[in-house]
C-alpha cells in the first residue's frame, strides 16, 4: 500500500468514527430524553391504574414561572396531604408530567380548582405511599415524548446507514496507484446462491439474481398497504409534534405571531401529509394487475410472452398502459446527503388499452438487442422495468413498477477464443 | 530506471472471449515479493465508484527485470457502456507489490468490441 493510500484510509477511518460518535451523541441524547419524556410518564400512568384513591387535603396551589431564554414556561406547583393506614402523608404531584411548558391558562385552571383547604381525591401506592398523584391521566404532556423521535431517528437511522454503507464511505477513492483486493472465490464456491449475493453485497460486488427457466410470477417493487402504514405513521408522527407546539403556542398566554409564522410551514407541511395519507388509503383500493412472464432468463434480443390479470374494479379505468423502461441508476453523496438519480435510455410501449373489455390478457415483451443487460452494483446499477400506469377519474391513479433482470444473449454465456 | 508496462494484444473484444497481453517491467533496486496482474472494471460518471476485481494472477518472487505473457477469460457480463449518469470501463491492472510500480489498460468488453451508448430518452 503507498503512503497516500494509508493516510486515505486512514482518513476514512477518521470520518467513520466522526459518523459514528455523531450518531451515538444523538442516539443516546434522543434516548435519554424519550425515556424521561415518554416512557417514564407512561409507565407510571400504567402503574398508577392500580393504585388506591384516597381522600386528601390541598395545602398549597399556585402556578409556578420558571425564567426561560425566549419565554417564562410554567408549571402546576401544587402539595397536598393525606392518610393512609393511620399516618400522615403528603405529596406533591398532580401529573406525571416532566417539565413546564408556556401555556398558562390551562395551569392556571387546574390551579383554580384546587384551591388550597379543599379537598379532593388523590392516587397513592399503597406499597410506597410516598408515591402519589392527583390526575393519574394521560394528558397533552405526553406529546412531548415525541420530540426527541427526529434525534433518534438521526441516530439510529446513521447507525443504520453506516452499517449498511459505511464500507463504502471506509473505501479509499480510486486514483491511478491502487492496491487489489484479493478475489475469495474458494470461499464464495461452497455458498449457496442466497449466501454468495449477500456476501457479494458486503463485499461491494455486483448481485447477480438466482435465475430461474420458466414461467415467473412478477412481483410489485412497491406495496400500497406498506406505503399507506409508513406514510399514515409518519404523518401521525409529524402532525402530533406540530400540533401540540401550535395549540401550545395558541393556548399560550399572549400568542407569539413569530413562533406562529415559524409553525406555518411545517403546519403546512403536515395538512400536505394527511393528504398524502388520504392519497395513499385510496389507492389500496385500486384494481391490482398481476403479471407472469413465459420465462423468467430473459435474454437481450429476445421476445416474451407476458400474461396479465386484473384483480379489483378494473371497470373504473379509463386507461391502462404497460411500457418496458430501460434505465440508469445512480447513487451519490453530496455532503451528508445520499441522493439517486436516474436516466431512462429505453421505452417502449407494450399496452394501451383505452376502456377495458376484458381484466386478463397477454402481450409481447421484445427486449431489445442494442442495449445493456441489467446490473446491479452497490451505487450503480441497470434497471429494466415494466410500469404500469392506469388512469381512473376522481380517485388516485394506479402506478406499479415489476423488475426484471435482463441476462446477454445466451451466445455469450460460452466461453469463445 | 525502473517500469512496468502491459500491453494487450487487443483492445476491444466480445463478452466471453479470451483476453491475452504480456507485461514487462524492470524492478530496478526495489525487491517485490509479488507481482499481480488483475481482471477488473469500475465505473465512472456521477454516481459513487463501484468496481470489482473479476480475475487475478499472481507471479510470485518475480525477476529483477522480465515479461511474462497472461491471459484471461472474459465473463459474458458487465459490458462496457456509456451512458448520461454512469460508464462502466473495463481494465487491465499490472502492480508490483511493495513498491509504487502499477500501470493499467483499458478495453472494451461488448458486442463486436463497440461500447454501447446509452442515449437518455425524454420523460412522457
């Protein structure tokens, strides 16, 4: 290895340990405060179910101010006594929230309908009486258990991408003096293919799909269902966190046009996520096409038989069209962000069928001679696709795509001198 | 003076074809354990570099100064293309381990030895 190679790796060394101490602050940060936020409050709202509701006497009751840098946050100061098996106890809790927030009005209600002297029932652990709580509800507090979700995503997702990637971020660039990595087929040779594609992952190689002769059921590369659950919880996700900042901000004693014109976007943001969600649920009830190829070893300059069958309410499209695509695919980093770029270089149409008569049929799949077979290498690959595309009025359109893996024509699987 | 330098008989060959060349070098005062000449491609264009080592031959304890004939057999695929995101190029590589002597060859493994072009069509 030359000395500019040892110092590359040696850099990338560097930045993989940068990536992972910046996930793990954020991982174990995010971590720490969900604990405290949410699983804390939760776990004792759950245990508080069972404990025994007593008489107790309100002592003291006041709203109390704590100073922030932007704004005063507040928090329901409130002490109370009670007896238990014959001795005296008092407590100090009226919820299971942890932390103040801006909001006064609601804290200064609550403190209005305890007034010090009455009396009202309270919630203690008969096993730990010193363990008490007037409102053993669960409340808006607990959406704050949200908040630190963006840094655990950061961090595990990091975790997660630098697992996935992060031999790639490790790898030295290619320049003109490089040294070889040894090639480990003898180990390769004894793996069964599931085996040897996903040590050819890790190891950076090109994955070349278990081919099979024969007819082969294509599969969607996208499902609605799973699509619709990731969309519907992330936007559960985002639209609990705006919101509970924007009722805050509104609830908020004199509201803060600054902190409302900063919310709007997001606000925004979130209606444009319930409408993706509504989006998505719709389309579960689209008409599904099934397709099965005559031959799963698809050859370049050949020509298939596809079968094709509609499930659902085929009679709602207006239009269904079927391509053959041929394109690009391109994976990159620019700064901390991983992007892919694509680049159709063959489209074909196979099906145009205005109005359906018919919810099953066959067609012709020509692949083309003059082209590239598909190729699969960690950033880099050639994809061939069929897409379908159908057009249904007043309601979302179905969009699937079904991959194929486009083998050179068999001419050159023999060895030629 | 020392060198290295690789030399194929062609350039420009079909998927599945035998791949010959010789390569020559002159150590000079340097002494490498190995000297390796490897079958890989690599891609180049805007997406991050991949690239594989297909083949390898090892010359072991490697003379002062000679030449040594080698050969490969191509696999029927990745083929050589160039497209508007991404070329695959496929090379020779010769490197003398433990010393800064490496030099490579490029060649074109597609259809009648033509890298093929993959012009982008426009978006529906």
């Amino acid at each position: 290895m030359t000395k500019n190679e040892t110092e590359s790796t040696a850099g990338s060394r560097f930045s993989g340990c940068i990536g992972w101490i910046f996930c793990g602050v954020f991982a174990l940060i995010g971590s720490i405060v969900f604990v405290f936020l949410a699983v804390i409050p939760v776990w004792q709202i759950i245990r508080a179910q069972s404990w025994e509701a007593v008489d107790c006497t309100i002592l003291t009751s006041e709203v109390e101010s704590h100073s922030g840098s932007d704004s005063d946050t507040y928090s329901i100061a409130i002490t109370y006594a009670f007896e238990l098996g014959g001795q005296e106890f008092t407590g100090d809790r009226y919820n299971f929230s942890n932390g103040s927030s801006s909001g006064y009005n609601g804290k200064a209600a609550v403190v209005d309908r305890y007034p010090p002297g009455s009396q009202t029932l309270c919630f203690v652990d008969p096993n730990t009486p010193s363990s008490s709580v007037i409102n053993r509800s669960p409340g808006w507090f607990l959406l704050w258990g949200l908040f630190p979700i963006p840094f655990m995503l950061i961090g595990f997702g990091g975790f997660y991408a630098l697992i996935r990637w992060g031999g790639e971020l490790g790898k030295p660039k290619r320049r003109a003096k490089k040294s070889f990595s040894r090639r480990q087929d003898p180990v390769t040779q004894d793996l069964d293919p599931q085996q040897a594609a996903l040590l050819a992952k890790l190891d950076g190689r090109p994955e070349i799909p278990e081919i099979r002769p024969g007819p082969l059921v294509l599969e969607s590369e996208s499902s609605r269902v799973i699509n619709f659950v990731v969309i519907g919880i992330f936007s559960v996700f985002w639209n609990g966190f705006v919101g509970f900042f924007a009722v805050d901000t509104l609830r908020g004693d004199g509201t803060s046009w600054f902190m409302l014109l900063f919310l709007s976007p997001f606000v925004l943001a979130g209606i444009a996520m319930i409408g993706a969600t509504i989006h998505q649920g719709l389309a579960i009830f689209n008409p599904k096409i099934h397709l099965t190829l005559s031959d799963g070893d698809l050859r370049l300059g050949e020509t298939y038989s596809v079968s094709w069958k509609l499930d659902g309410r085929s009679n709602r499209l207006q239009q269904l069209t079927l391509s053959l695509e041929g394109r690009e695919q391109a994976t990159y980093r620019r700064g901390t962000d991983t992007r892919t770029e694509h680049s159709v270089f063959h489209r074909h149409i196979l099906v145009d069928e205005q109005r359906l008569h018919f919810t099953e049929g066959s067609f012709s799949l020509p692949i083309p001679r003059d082209s590239v077979p598909s190729f699969k290498a960690q950033r880099n690959e050639i994809q061939w696709r069929i897409l379908v595309a159908g057009d249904i009025p007043f309601w979302p359109d179905v969009s699937e795509s079904f991959q194929l893996w486009v083998s050179p024509p068999k001419a050159f699987d023999e060895e030629r001198s | 003076m020392s060198f290295l330098h690789l030399r194929l008989d062609r350039d420009a060959l079909e998927p599945g074809e035998r791949l010959t060349g010789t390569v020559e070098w002159d150590q000079g005062d340097s002494v490498a354990q190995s000297l390796w000449i490897s079958l890989l491609w690599h891609t180049e264009g805007k997406g991050t570099e991949d690239s594989d080592t297909v083949d390898q031959v090892e010359i072991h304890s490697p003379t002062r100064t000679g030449s040594q004939s080698f050969e490969f057999q191509l696999p029927s695929a990745p083929w050589s293309f160039s497209g508007r995101l991404i070329s695959l190029i496929w090379t020779v590589e010769a490197s003398l381990e433990s010393t800064d002597l490496l030099t490579n060859a490029p060649f074109i493994s597609a259809p009648e030895g033509q890298e093929i072009l993959l012009r982008a069509v426009e978006e529906p």
